[in-house]
C-alpha cells in the first residue's frame, strides 16, 4: 500500500508541509513517484518517520536526526521503548496537574475570582511546556511565562492577521516592518536561543492547542516568514547589484528551517570549549558556509557586500540567534579552515 503525502500527513498528524520540508532535507524521501509526479510513500517509509517523530519528541534537532538515521540504526523496539518513556513522564505531569484542578476546586468551592478561566489556561499552556522545556529553561522563555510579552505578542499576531484578511502581500512596507518587529520580538524573548527556537517550532507542530491559543496559524506562519524575506530583501538591494539580488532573491529563505539547528549546534560547541579545529567545528563551519553560498553565490565580492549589510543593518541580524562571540567562533574556524588550505 503507497500513500500520497496528503494522506500520510492526514494519517500521522502532520502538515504536508512538514513532510515536503523532511523531502527537501533529505530527512524523509518518498519510496517513489507517481507518473504524475505525485511523492508516494511506502511501509518503509512509514517506519522510518515513526523513528523520526520519536526523536523529535526525544528533543533531537532535525541535523541529529538524520546523523542518527544514516548510521547503524537501533532496533525499532527500542525507538519504541523510548517513546514509552516520554510518554510515562508526560502521564506523570497530567497527574500533576489534575491534583492541583482538584485542589483549587476545593479552595474555590465557596466562589470563583474573575480571572480564573485565565489562571487556568495559563496553567494549562504551561503544562504542556513542560513537556519541551525544563522549569529552568521556561523562566528563560518570557513569551511562555510573563503576561506583559505575552499581551504584546497577542496584539503583533491579531495585527498580521488582519493585515493578511484586507490582502495585505509581503512586501508592502507596513507589512515588513511588522515582519521585522516579529524577529526583533522572537530574538529577544528566546534568549536568541536556537535550540529553544526549534522546540516552540516542535511544540506547533506537535500541540493543535498550542496554535489555537497563541492565534499563530499555519496560514499566518506562512505569510510571516515570506514578509520576513521580502523585508530582509529589500535590505541587501541598498548594497547588491541587481545581478546579485536576482540569484538572491531565487534562493533567499530556502534553507530558512536549516540554520537553527545548526546554530544551536555551533552554539553548544563554543560553550563546551570545543577547539575550532577540532573535526565536529570544521564540519559545522563548512556546513555554514554551504548554506551561506545557497543563497549568496560563490563570488568572494557579493559576499563581502552581504557581510557589509549584515553589518549595518540590524534588522537582518534581528531574530538570528547569532551574536558577535559565536560569530567569532565561526569566523575562526573559517580562517583555520583556510589556513589548512593554503
């Protein structure tokens, strides 16, 4: 039996643009395809995201994952034994939660303050947190945590929504700027923490009730990362030719879920004081680059260009997650890289 990606999103829970994502990565290819060109996907196929999605709720980045997959694989009753874990701790925090529903019934019996369906919710939302994050990395996530960021999140999305409901296009100047206060908001209340960027992505993916309560729908994801583009390209055409900015704007954003695993990625390797000639850093490093030239070319010149504009124009760094010390990081093992060469 062969399922189109439709019917294997619908089945596994999944967005088809989930799945077109793990095509384009080579994390997931269909077994074949149709004369029509449609992806067609067999049993094999089905086992091998089962172990996918397992490692994902296990916490592994989309690179670990398929680092994992290429290698010797374990038994699938293994995959599953671990899934069995998760899933016990996660029993473990519903319990929590439901004895602290029922003790706050008992203390409420005799009335109920107005704000109590919002106390509950916000208890709800973060229980299921819980199940990405530590305690410790939720005081770290204020868009999860404190009402103010939360209010100023709830005003940006309500805002792009009805921007996108008039027929507002990426692109419109009101729109960009929108875009970019998105970044700047999204890099300031992650800590410009990578990692915890790929598990809020995890969390939408995984949680219906997390889009339901944040209003951030697929449709509005959609429009916000392609206004995020259209903002960032309006940015590099004060400094690249038109040449430059055509091949830019065919490849900008096309690896956009490819950096933040690799971020994060660099990111634990410079704080574990891991040298940049070490094997694992040169590998992060050329990795880099080759996302770098997807987008920018391979001419020394227009990257000099890109550099300058990422240089002087905050609102392409904005949302980044890289700061000066992991950039500094990389660049050294760039020029270790081409010292070797030389």
């Amino acid at each position: 039996m062969q399922l189109t990606v439709g019917e294997l999103a619908k089945r596994c829970g999944l967005t088809v643009r989930t799945l077109h994502h793990y095509d384009a990565i080579n994390l997931l290819k269909p077994s074949v395809r149709s004369a029509a060109g449609y992806r067609l996907y067999d049993r094999a196929n089905v086992e091998r995201l089962h172990r996918i999605q397992a490692l994902r709720q296990l916490g592994l980045s989309l690179t670990d994952i398929g680092i994992a997959l290429s290698g010797p694989q374990a038994p699938l009753a293994e995959v599953i034994d671990k899934q069995i874990t998760q899933l016990d701790r996660e029993l473990t925090q519903a319990t929590r939660l439901r004895q602290q529903l029922l003790a706050l019934r008992a203390q409420l019996a005799s009335g109920q303050p107005p704000d109590l369906a919002d106390w509950l919710d916000t208890l709800e939302l973060m229980t299921m947190y819980e199940k990405y994050f530590s305690p410790e990395e939720l005081k770290e996530l204020p868009l999860l945590t404190d009402p103010g960021t939360q209010a100023q999140w709830s005003a940006l999305v309500a805002t792009l929504q009805a921007a996108m409901d008039r027929g507002a296009q990426p692109g419109d100047p009101d729109v960009d700027m929108l875009a970019l206060r998105w970044m700047e908001m999204l890099g300031r209340d992650t800590g410009r923490n990578a990692d915890f960027l790929m598990r809020l992505r995890a969390v939408n993916e995984q949680e219906p009730q997390a889009r339901q309560r944040s209003g951030i729908t697929e449709a509005l994801e959609c429009f916000v990362e392609k206004a995020v583009v259209a903002a960032r390209l309006t940015l590099f055409a004060r400094y690249l030719s038109e040449p430059e900015m055509e091949f830019l704007r065919a490849n900008y954003g096309r690896q956009m879920y490819e950096w933040p695993p690799l971020i994060a990625d660099l990111r634990k390797a410079m704080d574990a004081a891991v040298p940049v000639d070490s094997p694992h850093v040169r590998q992060l490093a050329q990795r880099w680059m080759t996302l770098f030239r997807a987008y920018a070319g391979d001419d020394p010149a227009t990257h000099a260009r890109i550099r300058e504009a990422y240089a002087r124009e905050p609102d392409l760094r904005s949302g980044s997650m890289v700061d000066a010390s992991l950039f500094a990081y990389l660049r050294e093992a760039l020029d270790d890289i081409q010292a070797t060469k030389d």
